[in-house]
C-alpha cells in the first residue's frame, strides 16, 4: 500500500510543475505589460522600472519560475493591489465558503443519487426506473446558472410566507453573527500560520457553530446553503445516480451472482451483499471526479447566490485585472483538485487489492 | 491490381452499408436516441429559418417601433387570452425592449454553431495529438500524455476561464478556450483507441508492404479509430454548450446584443424575481439543447460499439 502512495505521489510531480508552469505563465502571457497589469494602469515608469526589478521581471525565465517556486513554497502567493492585502489572506477569507458548498452539495449528490441509482437498477426498465433515469438526463442537461435561478425563485418567491420558504442569497442572515474560533476558545494571542488556520476553520460557519454549540447559526447557516448546493450537486448527482445503475447492472451479469441466484439467493441479498459491494467502486472514483464539476459549478452558483466564494472571487479578480490573485486562486483551485483525485485513487487502491498490485 | 480493386470494392462497400445499416436499426430501436435526435431535428429547422419565423428583429430594441410596448413585459399571446391592445411578445421582452421569442430562436443557429465549432477543433487537434502519441510511443507519447494530464489537472471551466482572461473577453476566444480545454478527452480517445488498432493484423500486413507511417496512420488508424470519437464528440458538443453558456453568463462569451442565450440569462439573472420568463426561457433552451445532443451521444454509443452493447445487460 505503502509503495502505491509513494508510486502515485511521484506520477502527480510532473502535473503539479506542469500546473506551476501554468500559473506562472499566466501571468506573463498576459496582455500588456505585468507591471501595469500587477499594480494597474496609473502606475508611473519609476515604479515600474522599480516593481521589474524588485520581481525579477528583467531576469532569464528560467531563473522567474525559480523564484516563482520558491515564493509558491514559501506560501507567498503575492499581494492583491485592487484589495491591498496578500492573496493568502483573500484565500483565508473565501475558501471556507466555497469548501463548505463543495462538500454539501457532495453529500446531497450522495446520498440522493447512489439510493436512486440502486433502486433504478434493482427494478430495472420499471416506471420507477425509467422516470430516474429521464430526470437524471434533465439533470446533467440542464445549466447550474439556470438551475440556481429556478430554485431561487421556486423557494423564495413562490413559497413565499410557507415554512418551505429558503434564503436566496448570502451565507447568514443580516444581523447573525457568528463569533470567531479565536474569540471562542480565548486564542486571541496566536500569531503567523496557526492564528491562519484558526481564521481559516472559524469561517466554516457549519463546522464552527457546530463545535461552539451555537445551534441558532447553524441552523441559519445551513438553510442558507440548501439551494445552492442543490444547485451545484444536480449534475454529479445526475452522474452518480446513471453510474450507480450501470455498474449494478454490470456486476449482476457476472458469474459469481449467477452462482449466488443459483443457490437459491433472494434478489434482494444477491443485490445488497454481493453485488452492492463490487458495483459501488466506480461509483467512488466518480464521487470524487465529480469535484471539479463542483468547482467549476461553484463559480456559476456563488455569482447566482452572490456568496463570497472562490470562484465568485476568481471572477471579480478577472474582470478587476488583479493577476495576481486570479494566480493564486487559480493554483488553489488546481492544487486541490490535484489532491483530491490523489486521495481517491488510493482510497480506490485500499478498496480494490486488484489496482495497487497491477 | 486493377482486378484486385475491382473484387474489393464492393466488398467494402457492402461492409460499410451493413454497418451503417446496422448502427441506424440500433439508433431507430433506441428511444431516448430518437427522443434527442427529434429535438435535434427541431432545432436544426429552427437554426436554419430563424429569420422566417422570427416575429421581431433579435436585437434591435422595439421602443419607438411599437405601441404600448413595455421593458421586461410578460409573455402575451392573443389567442391564449392575452388583452388585444397590447403587443404579441410570446415569451415577453428583456430589458432593452426585445423580443425574447425571436432571440431565442437565433440563439439556436449562434448554440449549434458553438457546438460543432468548438468540438471540431478539439476533435481534429485532439486526434492528431492522439494519433502521433499512441502511434509513436515512448518519450513523445510520455510528453504529450502529460502535458494533457496538465491541462485535465485544472476544473474545465476555471481553466477555460484563465484561457479567456488570457485571450480577453468574446465569443471567438471563449469558443478557442473551451475548445482547449477539451483537447485532452478526444487526444486520449484516439491514444486508446490506436493502442489497440495498431497491433493489428492488417496494420502489421499494410507495413510490410511497405506503406509509411503517415500512410497507415492516415487509411488504416484512424478510420478505425473514429467510432469512439463520434461518440464523444457528440457528448461532447453537449458540454461545449453548456460551458459557451456559463462563459457568455459570467460576460465572458458572446458580448451584447448578440442572442446568445448564456448572455441573455446573464443580463437578466439579477431579475428573476419580477420577470422569471426571463430565465425560464432561455433556460429551456439551453436545457433542450444539451439535452438532445447528451441522448444523442447516449444512443449512439449503445449503437456504435458492439463491445458494449455485447456486456451490457440494462
């Protein structure tokens, strides 16, 4: 197992340089000079002559990715000039609202559409069946921008004054305030990486009110990320609950469940026993490709529920010019793709002995 | 060699027509495919004569040329009871006074456009890709396996997105973008699919005759090798749309007045709560569209590849 993770961590090297290479390209492929496109239009040629030479811009490119790597591991992502802070800091800010959407729209994909994957499978080509399957269809085809404006508008607007009534935008209530992890637990006097990572934490509004007990924000909190994650977990869902199907039905035309009907198995066991166990292993490798559809979901539904988020924040980055942090975030956003696929194909070596031993 | 051509010929052509016959008695059996390719069809004669039934011009704004014409109006139709004294708009006007009936009727001919445009340049450049590194193999092959495996490291939006930033904001970059970013699938479709092709019979006859690389790669590779790559291509149209959608929402894509319908939400999406039709309908379109090109794709998978149509058992 030891020796997959290792195999597998070094097979992901050469994509991680490639995705530096990337970002630091990105920068420099842009139209205009990086000066002005770093510090903006106004920036006069004494502060551009010192900006070059202070970033190394007049030096071989070799040498610039070098010291691009070096800020990269340093965890200098460089300096927003539209926002005056570092591009750590707007990421501190706005990934905890793009993790938090992620993962709910994830377990809503989930656990709607493995359930509705099995039972499509389990009475195949019955109505229930082929209902599934044309809503999942509907489902992959329809636009999450499109989707997120017909749930808003179905919840707020038609369910008006009925307790099905939900938020349409934003992450709580005006006037709900959440108190940070650091004024919680008395932390206030940490500093550098570990006071980050506590703002990091506090700004998961679910998981913070959740360990301070603050069941009123919670509450708010999680009402408010009903539709969009609805939003962005349609599509995989869609994906997962035909996965889900397919791979059942693939598995019951294998011998071994012929032996185990032939013995005088119930349908009902040859499918959760024997069959559930093999068949739901693609079904993990799709779970976790489907992150980058949330991803990219993610930018559509936080511009649609104006919620503070990666990719919302990407956007404004792109039409304000603010290279730099369309940069960072851009790498971010790689970076955990990269990650996650990692982990789900050693979870999928740990699940199936058959591909680490290949 | 004359008469060899002359006994060949019929022969291939016979396996052709079985083949195509045999592919289009699948798709004809296949419901969901005939349910995608009616919708299709539709749409295809809406493209073409979107100016014939077009009730308005699509994008010049209809203040000063109608009565009692109003911004983000309702949908009014006079048979279905709507008061005579004021102007038919079947789906309503937008914003600046437009006729969205006639926009969305353009935005079909602009979305299929889009479709093929952007999947046939993924298509070609992906297979050519494909083709040279499966055929080759070794340090090629390994470069451009990785260099692929760079570009599917990003999510394809975002990195559609940096493409357009790049590029700068319009519909021709959005399509070159998403055009890029689907490379990779049809570069791995046609690697796969030489892999296997190339250790065949008639390629190892073919080079002992003597034929050349490009030759082999060109009559006997790749004819053999397209089968996968219609079908993705055709799934693959479906996500070009949708992605061409979601860049011209975010006002990356298509730019004003242009009736595309992506941009038609994106200037309205602020309004769903007083003029929803100005969601809804666009929205439709967008999800009919995807839609027939996804059942489409679907059908012609189970039609196309006889290996899977063989172990399939739903």
């Amino acid at each position: 197992m030891l020796q997959y993770i290792t195999r597998r961590l070094l097979t992901s090297l050469p994509v991680l340089l490639g995705i530096l290479f990337i970002t630091f390209s990105l920068a420099r492929l842009l139209p205009g000079d990086p000066c002005r496109a770093a510090l903006g239009e106004r920036a006069t040629d004494e502060v551009c002559d010192a900006f070059i030479r202070r970033e190394g811009l007049d030096r071989p490119i070799p040498v610039q990715f070098a010291i691009y790597l070096g800020d990269v591991l340093r965890g200098d992502l460089g300096d927003s000039f539209r926002q005056g802070r570092s591009a750590v800091e707007i990421l501190i800010e706005r990934l905890p609202t793009t993790i938090e959407l992620a993962l709910l729209a994830m377990i809503f994909a989930t656990l709607v559409g493995v359930p509705a994957g099995i039972v499509s499978a389990y009475w195949r080509n019955s109505a229930i069946d082929v209902g599934t399957m044309i809503a999942a269809n509907i489902g992959v085809s329809t636009p999450v921008f499109v989707l997120g404006l017909l749930l808003e508008y179905t919840f707020a607007i038609i369910f008006k004054d009925t307790p099905l009534w939900l938020p349409p935008s934003g992450r709580l209530t005006s006037g709900v305030q959440l108190p940070s992890l650091a004024q919680s637990l008395n932390l206030q006097n940490l500093s550098g990486f570990s006071a980050g990572f506590l703002d990091f934490i506090s700004r998961l509004y679910v998981f913070n009110s959740l360990v301070t007990g603050n069941w009123k924000v919670l509450w708010d909190a999680l009402r408010h990320l009903v539709l969009p994650s609805m939003a962005v977990g349609t599509i995989p869902l869609a994906i997962i609950a035909r996965m889900t199907r397919s791979s059942i039905l693939d598995v019951l035309g294998l011998d071994y469940i012929r032996t185990a009907r032939a013995k005088g198995l119930k349908m009902r066991a040859v499918v959760f026993q024997h069959a559930l166990r093999n068949a739901l292993l693609p079904v993990v490798t799709i779970i976790g490709l489907s992150l980058g559809g949330l991803l990219s979901g993610a930018v559509l539904t936080e511009t649609v529920f104006n919620l503070p988020g990666v990719g919302r924040t990407l956007f404004e980055a792109i039409t304000a010019r603010d290279y730099t942090v369309v940069q960072a975030f851009t790498l971010v956003i790689a970076l955990i793709y990269v990650l996650v696929n990692l982990v789900v194909d050693v979870l999928y070596a740990f699940l199936d002995p058959r591909i680490r031993l290949s | 060699m004359e008469l060899a051509d002359t006994t060949l010929r019929p022969t291939t052509q016979a396996l052709a027509l079985s083949r195509w016959q045999r592919t289009s008695r699948i798709l004809l059996r296949n419901r969901s495919a005939m349910v995608g390719l009616f919708i299709l069809a539709i749409l295809t004669f809406v493209a073409i004569f979107a100016r014939q039934l077009a009730t308005h011009d699509p994008e010049k704004p209809l203040i000063g040329l109608e009565e009692n014409v109003k911004k983000r109006a309702d949908p009014c139709i006079h048979a279905l009871g709507c008061p005579q004294d004021q102007p038919e708009h079947y789906f309503g006007t937008d914003g600046n006074v437009r006729d969205v009936f006639s926009r969305i009727l353009f935005g079909a001919r602009l979305s299929l456009i889009i479709g093929f445009t952007t999947v046939s340049f993924a298509i070609l450049i992906g297979t050519l890709i494909g083709l040279v590194s499966g055929y080759l193999g070794g340090w090629v092959d390994n470069v451009l396996m990785r260099v692929m495996d760079v570009l599917l490291a990003f999510p394809s939006l975002m990195l559609a997105i940096a493409i357009v930033t790049v590029l700068g904001p319009g519909l021709i970059n959005a399509l070159l973008a998403i055009g890029i970013v689907s490379i990779p699938t049809y570069a791995r479709v046609a690697r796969a699919s030489v892999l296997v092709n190339k250790e065949m019979d008639f390629v190892s006859a073919s080079r002992a005759l003597g034929a050349s690389d490009p030759f082999i790669l060109l009559r006997h590779i790749l004819p053999n090798s397209l089968t996968p790559l219609i079908v993705q291509g055709t799934l693959g149209i479906a996500t070009a749309i949708l992605e061409a959608a979601a860049l011209s929402f975010l006002g990356l894509g298509a730019q004003h007045p242009t009736p595309e319908w992506g941009l038609m939400v994106g200037q309205e999406y602020k309004n769903v709560f007083n003029a929803p039709h100005l969601t809804f309908f666009p929205g439709l379109a967008l999800m009919l569209t995807v839609l027939s090109f996804n059942l489409l794709g679907d059908g012609l998978r189970d039609a196309l590849d006889p290996r899977l149509a063989r172990t399939r058992t739903g």
